[in-house]
C-alpha cells in the first residue's frame, strides 16, 4: 500500500492511503478507530493495520481525489532521521572528486549521520537555497521507515523491524560542506536546511516483486529540469539495510517513525557528475527524483 500525509482544502493535515479511484482519509474512513497522522499510526501498526487491510478490500471509497490535496511529506515529523552512506561508488566517486583517499575505516563500519529532522519538506514543495550557499546539490537516495520498536536488532531480523520505504533527497550546501568537513564533525550548516521527502510511503510487501535476496531491483534516476544526469540501482548498495539497522540500533531504540536513508546511490549527485556535466542548482531548477516502486519526488528550488 501506498501511505500519504496530506492537506485538504480546509487545510486540515491528513494521513491515509492512495488507491487507482483517489485517496483514502484513515480517520474519517474507520469512523475515528484509525489516527489523522502517520506518527501515530506507525506507533501502533501491527494493531492498526488490520482494519486498514479489511477497509481496503472492502473497497472503501475515497474521499478526495489527488488533484484536491496538496502531498506533503508522509512522514513530516519523523522521530529522527539517520542519514548512512552505503553505495560504494558514490564514496569512490566523490573521494575521486575532492582529491582525498578513501578511508578505509567505511569498509569496517556502515557510517551514518544525524540530519535536521525539523526541516522535512514533501513533494512539489519549494526548497530553499541557503543565503550563503552557492553550490546547491541534490543527492538521490532511498529511505526505509522504522515500524516496530527495537534495539540491538540482528541484521538478518532487520526487516521485520522496517515498515515500508520512501525516496529521501539529502539537499547538500556543498561549499559549506566542505569547509566543515575540515574540522572534523561531520555535516552540519552544509545539510541543516531541507531534506525531502516522498511522495509516499510505500509498505515494504509492496516491493517483493523486486527483492533479489536481501536488496532489491529498483531503478534510481534524476533529471534537473526534465534531462536525465543521474542513473543507478539500489542493488548495488554495499552496505544493506539490515547492516544499517544493525549499527543504528547497536545500544540505542530505534522507535516507529524513524527514518534511515542509504545515502547517495553512485552518480546521484551533482558533486559526483562535475561541472562539465552540469552546473550547480540555482532558483528556479526542478529536481526529479524517480525510483521504481516508489514514484517521483520532485521538488523546486527557490
């Protein structure tokens, strides 16, 4: 199923589900038995999602059709999002790009950091270019959402622990970037701004179709102004999710409603391409970003 958080025209925010006939408001659907938000429903899934099975077979109608809402995030105020940097070829590439070696220390430990989860924006939202950057990237990514509480979770267990997935794109000011990578903490200003979004979140059983062993088949692609600049496939992620889950949990809760991006699938960012491929983005530039399964993210910068 396909999950979604939603304004109507009276401007009440929604969370429901999308069918082929329009979308589906959970709480006015199940009479009040399911929540008006994502949060709480992933809070408590494993009970909810019976009745959301049975009203969906039952064919419940749709209150409103897509063209009535405005999308937002799906998830627009996840518990925390931990943002890992899985794809070797991205790593490789943009080692290759700054002059620097490749630290060895990524092939021991799937690394991650912790981004702004207070700046989540959806599809079509406008995404603003920080005053003082002017090397403005976007970054093609996938995104697992948590469902189940956990901690200290075994990489081979990790998927019951994942609830669906979603396309993450991980906004870089990457003149700031840079410079505080210098010192030594990790991002910060260079990625505190925006992280996208969307469009939905689609229930991992969805997916099966693709899954070959513990990855999946799924075609990542983004074009800046409707041309084509990044292609690449999440099979070929080196770290997987459940190696992700692992680490992130090692000590720590992971609790339903947190987010865990794979990082930059290789090619996925203009950092990668060059500037003899493309120019850094400036206000005005759409950015699409397309993986199988799970729509197009498309956001403007402004």
């Amino acid at each position: 199923m396909k999950f979604a958080t939603f304004k109507r025209t009276d401007g009440e925010v929604r969370a429901g589900w999308v069918t082929p006939r329009g979308i589906v408001d959970m709480k006015q659907a199940s009479g009040g038995e399911l929540p008006d938000n994502m949060l709480d429903f992933l809070s408590r899934q494993e009970a909810y999602m019976p009745l959301v099975q049975k009203l969906e077979q039952s064919q419940v109608e749709p209150t409103c059709k897509p063209e009535e809402v405005q999308l937002l995030a799906p998830i627009p105020n996840p518990r925390s999002v931990r943002d890992f940097m899985a794809f070797e070829l991205h790593i490789l590439n943009a080692s290759k790009r700054l002059g620097i070696p490749l630290a060895q220390a990524w092939y021991e430990i799937p690394a991650f950091y912790f981004t702004n989860h207070q700046v989540i924006t959806g599809p079509y939202a406008k995404v603003a270019r920080p005053a003082r950057c002017q090397w403005l990237d976007y970054e093609l990514e996938i995104a697992c959402v948590i469902g189940k509480e956990g901690k200290n979770i075994r990489a081979e267990e990790a998927d019951e622990y994942i609830f669906g997935y979603t396309i993450l794109n991980d906004w870089s000011a990457r003149d700031l970037q840079m410079k505080e990578s210098k010192i030594g903490l990790g991002p910060a200003k260079g990625k505190d701004f925006a992280t996208s979004l969307g469009p939905y979140l689609v229930s991992k059983d969805e997916l099966e179709a693709h899954r070959r062993g513990n990855r999946y088949d799924l075609e990542m692609v983004a074009r800046v102004n409707g041309i084509e600049l990044s292609r690449g496939n999440f099979q070929d992620i080196y770290y997987t999710f459940g190696q992700m889950i692992e680490r992130a949990s090692d000590g720590v809760t992971l609790y339903p409603g947190d987010v865990i991006g794979s990082g930059t699938v290789g090619t996925g960012c203009l950092l990668e391409l060059g500037p003899e491929v493309h120019r850094w983005l400036e206000p005005g530039d759409i950015v699409q970003l397309e993986i199988t399964g799970l729509g197009v993210l498309e956001n403007t910068v402004e």
